[in-house]
C-alpha cells in the first residue's frame, strides 16, 4: 500500500507552527538575556496583556457584559499563570533529574493545540471584522487577546532558560570591576624618582 501523503494545509500549518516555536525560541533567548528572568515570566507578561484586551473587548460590548465576563477572564488568566509556574517547576526537577516529566510533554501539547486554536480564533475575527466594520475595534480587540494568548502558548513549548542577571546588573558590574581594577593599578604605579635640583656655586 502506498504511504498516504500529509494534507498540504497540515503541512502549511506544521511549518509555519515550526517558525513560530523557533521565533519564541529566540525571543525567550532575548527576553533571559535582557532581564534575567524566565520563560514563564514572559509567558505570564502575554496573559496579562490578554487580560486587558479582553476585558477592553468585553466592556465596548456593554457594560453589562464587561460586568460579567472581566472578573471570570481575570481570574481564569490567574489560574493560568499558577499553572504555568508549576509546570515551569516540574521542567527544573525533571532537568535537575536527567528525567523526562510526563505531565511537561502533555502540556506541551495541550499548548501546541491551544496555540492553533488561539490562531484560528483571531483569524476568524479579522474576518468578521472586515464583514462588519461598525463592530471592527471588538473584534481586534479580542483577536488581539487570542494572539496574545498563542503567544504565551509558543513561549511555555521552548526550553527552560535559568534566571540569570539583568543586562543591566551585569553592565553595571562589570563596570564596577573596571573602575576597581583602574585604581588598583593607579595605587601599585611607583613614583618615577625625579632629579633633585641644586644651585652651582659661583667663585
């Protein structure tokens, strides 16, 4: 029997998920870098900014509706980011342990799912956006939340990065060091003995 060949949309959609776990990649390297901080920070930055836009989104539907959907998207994202701390912490023990966490690699894939569904989401709103542009900012506003919510989706999937110092803290160290090692060297330079003068007498 012949091997049946993958859909040519699941393959689009593989290569493009491919290219955006390589850009979270990157941006989580930049983001350690930078500020020293972990994954799950950034991934806990784009919830935050999934909350606003969300609850924006749901206050320019109505009050009434911002009412009730802003205190359950809140304390949903909370939930959310608890969870993602401990996963984060499952992915220490398991890499302190050269062992492989069941629980990690399945929410792993839950996030790979989450992600497609985030992007068919805004996809789908872009598009009723351009039907009804009187309702346009709503759904850009939710559209972003669902981008937003991907996004911290993509950032849990890369490899755990160990906090490190701030770019900042570092520049400012090493400066430091510089300015130490400078005076050190100021204090250990000998005097260079300098001729005494002294008057020729005349007879």
């Amino acid at each position: 029997m012949k091997e049946e060949k993958p859909n040519i949309i699941w393959r689009a959609y593989e290569n493009l998920d491919n290219f955006l776990l390589y850009s979270a990649e990157k941006a989580v390297h930049a983001w350690n870098w930078t500020t020293g901080k972990t994954k799950a920070d950034l991934a806990n930055l784009f919830c935050d900014m999934k909350a606003i836009t969300f609850s924006i989104g749901a206050i320019s539907s109505g009050p009434l509706a911002g009412i009730l959907v802003t205190p359950i998207v809140l304390y949903a994202i909370h939930r959310n980011q608890l969870g993602q701390r401990d996963i984060e912490k499952l992915e220490v023990e398991a890499l302190n342990s050269s062992a492989l966490n069941h629980e990690v690699v399945k929410y792993k894939s839950d996030c790979k799912a989450a992600s497609a569904i985030g992007l068919s989401f805004f996809s789908c709103l872009e598009l009723l956006s351009f039907i009804n542009p009187k309702e346009a900012e709503k759904y850009h506003l939710f559209g972003a939340g669902m981008l937003f919510n991907s996004a911290s989706c993509y950032v849990m999937r890369t490899d755990y990065l160990p906090p490190r110092k701030s770019v900042v803290k570092r520049a400012k160290e090493k400066l430091t060091e510089m300015l130490q090692e400078y005076r050190e060297k100021q204090k250990s330079k000998k005097p260079i003995p300098q001729p005494i003068p002294y008057l020729i007498r005349e007879d």
